[in-house]
C-alpha cells in the first residue's frame, strides 16, 4: 500500500483507534518580522471558537517534514521550505474530556512562500504578540514559556 493511498482515517476509525492510543500532531508555528505569531480560531470540534496553533495529525508512514508542509498547506494556504524542531506540547485537557490523548511536535516554520491566512478548518486568523481570548488550554503555555507572545 502506498502511503498516498492511506490518508485520513474516517470518524468511526479515528474513535476506535485513538481511544486505545495516544495521537501524534505537528503544530505549525509562523512569525512574522514583529514577531508575531499567527494563529487560527477552530470554526468547528470540540475546541470550537478557541484560538490555537494550527496543526494536525500525523497520517501513518509520513514523515514529520512533510506533515508539516501537508498542515501548513492547508490550515495556513503557505509552502514551506524549511521548519525547525521547537518542542512539545501535551494535552491533558482532551484526554479529562474524553478527547483522546493527543501529544504535539511544534514546528516553527522559517521560510516559506504565500500570505499565511485561515484555512477552512478556521473561522479566522491572525497575528498575535499577547495570548488572545478564548486560548486553547493546553497550547497557551508553550507560547509563553517560548516567548511567542506575552500574557
């Protein structure tokens, strides 16, 4: 099988399978020349109308570079050309609410082509140096514990 022929799971597999395991996401980070971040407001899920770092979910079999480039592409409408290894975000706050048990590799991207811009996934986006409200829970303190905003 190839891994173009994998893709996303359906909902009924997505339940089965990350209500066992734990899922893997690439968190996709971009800062402009003020330093500001961008990010996104859920337009739908359970985080609806919360602020968050775009990301996604790793498909099986892909590398993490190309997850990255695959989420920026879609919840940002950016191609990117090089991204770095920033840290790791857990999320306690899915797995109390029956969420699954998600853990997040953030990227930073640091070249890239295109206007970042919220994607459909998104009810809008934009450039942030103070946390916005609502926030996501779980991603509010990686952005300040890695001076991307302040508080």
């Amino acid at each position: 099988m190839a891994l173009e022929d994998i893709g996303p799971l359906s909902e009924e597999e997505f339940r089965a399978i990350y209500s066992k395991v734990p899922r893997l996401t690439v968190e996709v980070t971009v800062r402009d020349e003020r330093g500001a971040v961008f990010l996104t407001k859920r337009a739908h899920g359970p985080c609806q109308g919360l602020w968050h770092i775009p990301g996604g979910t790793v498909f099986y079999g892909e590398r993490l570079v190309a997850a990255v480039r695959r989420v920026a592409a879609r919840e940002l409408s950016i191609e990117v050309q090089g991204s770095e290894f920033r840290g790791v975000i857990e999320y306690p706050s899915h797995f109390e609410h029956g969420l699954g048990s998600p853990v997040g590799l953030v990227f930073e991207v640091v070249a890239y082509s295109g206007e970042p811009r919220a994607g459909d996934e998104a009810s809008e986006g934009g450039w942030f140096t103070t946390l916005p409200s609502p926030m996501h829970a779980d991603q509010d303190a990686f952005l300040l514990d890695h001076h991307l905003v302040s508080g």
